[in-house]
C-alpha cells in the first residue's frame, strides 16, 4: 500500500524527536517552556516536535498555546475532553501524547518547568553512546537539596515497594524527564491510572535495555502542583499499582509476527502477479 501522499510529514517516523508534555492547568508556564523546548532542541539540527496535552484544563492553558503556534510549525496541542467532569491524569495524557508522535523517539517531561530541557540533548547522547533504548533521568541528587521532607520520605517507601514487589531498581521513576524510542511508547500500558509512575520497570520487563541519568530539578515555575502527597493518596494507590503490573507483566503475551496459511493456489496467482509488474515498463 502506498503512504497518504497528501501528507507525508505527519506520517509517524518522519522526524527526529517528539517531546510529549502533559499539562493541566499549566497557563502561566506554558510559554517559557515552549521557548525553552526549543532553545534546548534547535541548536541540535534534530527535526523535533513539541507536542502538549492539555488534560480538560480548566484555565487559559489550550489558548495560550494555541497563540505561540504561528510561526512554529513544531509545536502541537492536543486537548482532553474531561473525565467525570475532572483531568484524565497524566497516564492517559501520556497514551494519547505517545500514540500521535511522529518521532522516531520520544522525550517526556513535565509542563510546570520543574524539568528542565536542556537535559534532552544529553540524554540523547547519552542513549547513544550506552547504546541503550531508553534513558530515564534520575533527580535524586537534585531533590535532596529542595524537596520536602514528606516528599523525599514518600520516594523512599516507594522505592522500598517496588524493589521488592517489582524487583524493580529504578532510583527515579516518578520523574517525567526521560527518552524512549516510539516503540517502546506505544507497548505501555498506560490506559490505566497511575501507570505512568512504572514505565521504566515496564520497558525493562519488555526487554529494553534502561539506562539512568542525573538530570536537574527545578521549583515550579508557577501555578500549583495537583498531586497530593500521604498514605491514602499515594502510598496505599501505589501499593496496589505495584501488584497490578506484576501482575499484567507475568500475564503479558506478546506474540511474534502472525503469519496467515492460504491455499498454494492463491500464492502461485500472487507471484505470477508480481513477476508481471516487476517485467512492466
Ligand atoms: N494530563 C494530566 N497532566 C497532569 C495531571 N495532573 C498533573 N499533570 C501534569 O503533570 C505534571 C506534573 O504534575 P505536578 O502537579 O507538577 O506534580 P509534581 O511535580 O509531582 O508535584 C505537570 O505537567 C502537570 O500539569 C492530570 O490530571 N492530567
Ligand atoms: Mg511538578
């Protein structure tokens, strides 16, 4: 079958690099970090796009993106229809980010600026210079410094939980900053709720190879952030997250290619087919 030739470019595959951000209620950051998307990636000569997700935001998030795209044809904007009158969360936003990528690999990071992406560039010379096909960052170092003390004990108990339910030594995988190839992307399971907290340990049980990166952490630039911390918000949900994805990872079956029997007659009438095109002129 012949690509759509209308539209070549937005065929996936066709670029370089798509960076996915998920924002919900994000419309006081959004213009410093679009301007600092691309500061990050231009001088790279990558062919990159910037793709945001709004998720249902309730404030100026989608116009105040929808104002920076003239005169930048990279940047794209994807808006949610709510979820019981609520965002989708960051998992979903994700599914939907990574299934309209055209990037041959895809960054992720946050809206709110606590990443910063000047990290990208590194991390896709350090994807391949590892030879690896994913690079998660790790902000430990950078959080000991400026996080909360609830925050940083949280991380640690999460830690604790996944290494022994999961097997799972990833020091940092609640940071958004990391680069993938697309195939990976599109084999998370990520219409579910929280999965967007195990997507390192996902890749690995899919048979990536992972790597790890220190990447900076930055305050929020503005606005509030909407996770809340503590037991019944986080610490009981992600318990319960861990056995769900060993249980789907010890369920999971992915087949090779399937290959389809037809009769010898149907195959002898195709190849004397394709003998006639390839002698015609
Ligand atoms: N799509 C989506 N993104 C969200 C949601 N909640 C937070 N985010 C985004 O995810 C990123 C991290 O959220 P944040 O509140 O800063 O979490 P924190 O950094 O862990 O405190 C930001 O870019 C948010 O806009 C949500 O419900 N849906
Ligand atoms: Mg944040």
């Amino acid at each position: 079958m012949m690509p759509p030739s209308n539209d070549a470019s937005r065929s996936h595959d066709a670029i370089d690099l798509t960076v996915v951000a998920p924002a919900r209620d994000e419309a006081d950051n959004v213009d410093l970090l679009v301007e600092q998307v691309h500061a990050a990636l231009a001088p790279t000569g990558l062919a990159f796009e910037f793709l945001i997700i709004d998720d249902a935001s309730t404030d100026a998030t989608a116009d105040r993106v929808r104002a920076l795209m003239p005169g930048r044809p990279w940047l794209r904007l994807i808006s949610l229809p709510p979820f019981n009158g609520g965002g989708n969360g960051q998992s979903a936003a994700f599914k939907v980010g990574f299934a309209a990528a055209r990037g041959r690999l895809i960054g992720v990071l946050d809206a709110d600026l606590q990443n910063d992406p000047a990290d990208l560039p590194r991390m896709i010379d350090h994807m391949h210079a590892s030879g690896a096909d994913f690079v998660q960052g790790d902000r430990s170092a950078a959080r000991r410094a400026g996080d909360a003390w609830i925050r940083l004990v949280g991380s640690v108990v999460g830690r604790v939980f996944r290494r022994m339910i999961l097997g799972d030594s990833i020091r940092d995988t609640g940071c958004s900053l990391r680069l993938m190839k697309r195939e990976i992307a599109l084999a998370l399971p990520l219409e579910f709720k929280g999965m967007h907290r195990f997507i390192p340990v996902t890749a690995r049980r899919l048979g990536y190879t992972v790597v790890e990166m220190p990447v900076a952490h930055r305050p929020r630039h503005a606005g509030e952030p909407k996770y809340g911390m503590g037991i019944s918000q986080r610490a009981i949900p992600g318990l319960i997250d861990c056995f769900a994805v060993r249980w789907m990872s010890a369920r999971r079956r992915m087949p090779g290619p399937p290959v389809e029997h037809r009769p010898e007659s149907a195959l002898n009438a195709e190849r004397s087919d394709r003998v006639t095109q390839e002698a015609a002129p």
